[in-house]
C-alpha cells in the first residue's frame, strides 16, 4: 500500500508501532471540515479549485475558511495573497503554539505556502505529523471549514494532509487522464482510511479543463464514468479563459465583470454545490 509503505520509509510507523500511530491519528478533528483537494499527478487544477472553493464557502455559505498551501509551488498562496495572515503554513508541523486571531463570518485566512515546505519530507514524521493535526484541532474554534492544497505528490505532507482530513476531492484533467492514475489515488485515499484515519470520505471526483470539443477526452469521460461512475461529480468544469483572468484578477470566477465568464460560473458554482451536497450527506450518515 502507497500510504503505508511511504510513512514505513520515513520510519513513522517503525518508530510508533503502527496500532499507536492509528490511536493517535484517526477520530475527527473538533467540528470543523478538512477538504483536501489533491492528486498524485500534477495539472489536474487543484490549486484552482482549492481557491475557488474557498472564496464559494466564504461568499455564497458565510463560512470562516482557512486555506492552508502545502504545495511548494505557492499558487494557491499567489492567488490569495491578499488574505495572508501571516502564518506559514510550514508553521503548523512545528510543535510551538501558534496564536491565529479570530475570523469573522464570510472570510478566507490563508497559510501560505513556501519552498521551505520541501524540506519536511525528510522531517520525523512521528513528530510532524502530530503537530498538524493538533494545530488543525486548534484551528476548528477559529474556522468552519479549512481547505488544503497539496502538493502533486505522495509524500509527508500529502500523507499529513489525508490523515487529518475528513473529505477528500480530486480533480483530474482529461488531457492527462488515465484509469491507473485515479486507481493510485483512490487506493492512497482508502488505504488513509483504512490504515489511519477512518473519519475520512471520499467527497468525489471532479472532471477539470474539459475541452468538449476533444474526441479524446469526451472518450476519457466516458472511460472514467465506466469504472468509477459512483465517486465522480455529475458536473463537469470545462476549459474557460475567464477562470484564470478572475483568479489573475484575485476575484473569483462569479464576480468578473465580464460576459465570458457567466458559463465558467455557472460550471464552478454546480460543482461545487454538487461537491458540498455530498460532504454534507457524509456528515448526516456519520452522526446517525
């Protein structure tokens, strides 16, 4: 299993004893949800989505949400400049206590990204790994709903990320689409569950940069929808020059002044209440 033997190579699980390692990171963290969007191939728009699902939660659902970067790549961080508060998101694997001010209803706080970050995949992973998901419990009296961007790997930070998670989204771009790339991710996400964190769900796959136009891809969909029917969004974002000049702009999608970006909104914001819709189901079953 990817997850496992990945934290067996850092020496997590040698160093812990893998039952104490499941006791200490499994159960749910405080009330507030952990959305993960990730995928374990680069390209597929999760820093897109990661932002815009934020500024969604903030805007049409009046939620506090806190966005953490573990991507190294710092796009999510670049777009949401304007909402740093000035905390590292590298500072939530340090055991030091971090004082995050208040948030207000409405409103994104962002955990920046640095290059720093890759440097904690050769951290201890049983002295990170905990620290993150006791900064993410703290994090539950300020916020709602934090959202993580990834990096487009499994590694350290992907593992602490789904460990600490409750849902995961992954997007995939059909260009790059291939059954034995979902089938890798799906099996990292559920072998988390299994293993590690059975708090975590599986919220769906959301089809990004569809090019409707593209023979290839229209069969790429209908490939996907063939194995893994259940678990995908029945909506689809397709490529649209508007999201990247909104997200160039710092707005999102729905609130650029312009015609062209009417079909892309009305495709983001579907998703995402179809994504939401499923998040929401999950939590129902999980407390009945």
């Amino acid at each position: 299993m990817a997850i496992e033997s990945t934290l067996w190579r850092f020496g997590y699980c040698k160093s812990l004893g893998v039952g104490w390692a499941r006791r200490l990171l499994s159960g749910r963290v405080a009330s507030m949800g952990v959305i993960v969007f990730t995928n374990q191939k680069g390209g597929p728009g999760k820093s897109t989505l990661t932002v815009l699902y934020a500024h969604w939660l903030a805007e049409k659902r009046g939620e506090r949400v806190a966005v953490v970067d573990l991507d190294s790549q710092r796009n999510s961080s670049k777009t949401l400049q304007a909402f740093s508060g000035g905390i590292p998101s590298a500072a939530l694997f340090d055991a030091a206590e971090i004082a995050v001010p208040a948030a207000s209803a409405g409103s994104v706080a962002l955990f920046a990204g640095s290059r720093s970050l890759v440097d904690l995949e050769r951290a201890r992973p049983d002295v990170v790994i905990p620290a993150f998901r006791q900064h993410m419990a703290a994090l539950a009296s300020r916020f709602d709903t934090c959202v993580i961007d990834t990096p487009p790997a499994l590694g350290l930070r992907m593992s602490a990320a789904l460990i600490a998670a409750t849902h995961v989204a992954c997007p995939i771009e059909l260009e790059e689409y291939s059954i034995d790339g979902v089938t890798d991710m799906l099996k990292t996400v559920f072998g988390v569950r299994q293993k590690y964190n059975p708090q975590l769900k599986l919220a769906g796959i959301i089809a990004n940069r569809f090019n409707a136009h593209s023979a290839r891809q229209r069969q790429a969909l209908a490939d996907l929808l063939t194995h893994y029917e259940r678990f995908v969004i029945p909506a689809k974002i397709s490529t649209r020059s508007a999201i990247p000049e909104a997200l160039a702009a710092g707005v999102p999608v729905w609130r650029l002044a312009k015609t062209s970006a009417r079909e892309a909104s009305l495709e983001v914001l579907r998703v995402f209440e179809l994504l939401h819709q499923r998040i929401v189901a999950t939590e129902v079953v999980e407390v009945a």
